[in-house]
C-alpha cells in the first residue's frame, strides 16, 4: 500500500480513538488520559506501517521493534502514574479546565484531535523507513540504534530513580538531585528527545529521510516552550519554593552538564 494510503487510514483510526479517548476524559473528569492514549498511539502506528506499507521486512522489524518497546514503556509509566493520582488531574488539565471553562467540552475535543495529528506527524520518521524496499540495513540504521538504546535507557534510569526518591517518606517537599538529576533538571524529558533524534537518524537512511527531521525539531520545540520543562518547573517552584530556586541555579535545565557550585 503506499504511503498516502497508510497515512489517510492512520488519520482515520487515530481521529476515531482520540475522539472516544475525549468522551472517556469528560466522563470521568480526568483529562490526563489523552497523555497515555498519545504514548500508545505510536505504538499503534508503527504496526500499521508493518503490516500496510510496501518496504522491506527487516527494516520494518527493527523500526516496529524499537518503536513498540519505547512507546509500551512510556505509555504504561504513564498509565500508572495516572491511575495512582486519579481523581486528582495533571496540573496542566486542571489549568485548561480555568483557560477554556467557557465551552470546554468542546475545546478539549479539538485539543484531543489535535493530539492525533500531532502523532500523525511525530510519526513522519516511522512512514518513511517502512515504505524503504532496500534489502539489508545501512549505516544510519545502526548508529540510530545505538543512539536509541542510549535514549530508552536513559529515560528509564531518569524516571527509575525519581520514583525511588519519591517513595522516601521525607522526600515529599525535597529536590530530586541525585543519579541523573544531579546533571539535569528534566533528563527524563532529555533522552526522550535522544529517543526521537535516533528514529531521525535511521531515517536517514531511507530516500527522503532528511524530511523527518521535523520530528526532534518539534519534541524539542514541545519539551522546551510548550508542555514539558515550563510547566514541570512551574509546579516545582509551587511545590518545593526556594529548594526548587537554589536546584536552578546550579542544575543544567535540559542538556546534562556538571553542576555549578555557589
């Protein structure tokens, strides 16, 4: 099948998930379950690219594999984090529940759709190798394995070892600033960007895998200005005050470096 094909079909089915995704949300006044449909939903997508688009089997194998193991990982760290907060709603919700309180309903399910697309063009790297029919894998392909697997790990070292510092009793109103985060302020938010620079990477060696690289340009576009590192901050600062102000100035934001020293 090529490749508009694949991607009207992806539309189709991502539009009808989000959707019902938006009703599910509404009913149970949580609307933080969009973030663990959008995880999953890659997952999804690279499947269908397996089974629907016209490239090589091996080069689907390796992208379908790395994909569903990144975004079943993600996904269900969320889905637990969501389940063991629940009813209480992501601050970022419950921020645009005030924003938007004037039709609200209607604004959320347009801000779901938009999710949907978002994935949709997230997702550019994945369409583009699964259409690549040359057999055997190149260069790039290897290297942007790697560079995953540095990626995955290093997200799930950086979420592992704030789940642990929150499980201290004491460590409620407390900095994590230990493992990772002795380096960066959001690492986690750091190798899930290196997640997303690899698929670019392997995509390059499919014809036109240059354009992919909207991909890491948009998620570090997203985690720096939009939904990730303003809004974490902005609710450490609330949650923690000067600890949170004196981590900030000696802790790198984002990129991991050594910590300065007052």
């Amino acid at each position: 099948m090529n490749l508009i094909a694949v991607l009207v079909i992806s539309l189709l089915i991502l539009i009808f998930l989000f959707g019902i995704c938006s009703i599910i949300a509404e009913r149970i006044k949580n609307y933080g379950i969009v973030d663990i449909l959008w995880s999953y939903a890659f997952g999804l997508l690279v499947l269908i690219c397996f089974f629907l688009a016209e490239g090589s089997n091996n080069r689907k194998i390796l992208i379908t594999a790395l994909v569903l193991v990144w975004s079943i990982r993600l996904g269900t760290h969320l889905l637990l984090r969501v389940s063991n907060h629940h009813p209480k709603e992501d601050t970022r919700y419950s921020q645009l529940r005030l924003d938007w309180s004037e039709n609200l309903v209607f604004k959320m399910a347009c801000f779901f759709q938009i999710q949907a697309i978002s994935v949709i063009i997230l997702s550019i790297p994945f369409y583009i190798i699964s259409q690549n029919t040359t057999k055997g894998l190149n260069s790039f392909e290897i290297l942007g394995s790697f560079i995953w697997i540095i990626g995955v790990s290093g997200e799930s070292l950086a979420d592992m070892q704030l789940a642990q510092f929150k499980k201290v009793p004491g460590n409620r109103h407390e900095v994590c600033n230990q493992g990772l985060w002795k380096y960066s302020r959001h690492p986690n938010y750091f190798f899930e960007w290196i997640i997303w620079v690899s698929y670019f990477i392997i995509a390059c060696g499919s014809p036109y895998g240059w354009i992919s690289i909207i991909s890491p340009i948009t998620i570090l576009y997203l985690l720096l200005t939009k939904t990730g590192v303003p809004m974490a901050e902005k609710q450490s600062l609330i949650s923690k005050k000067e600890k949170y102000a004196a981590y900030q100035k000696t802790t790198s934001v984002f990129f991991p470096w050594f910590p300065k020293v007052n």
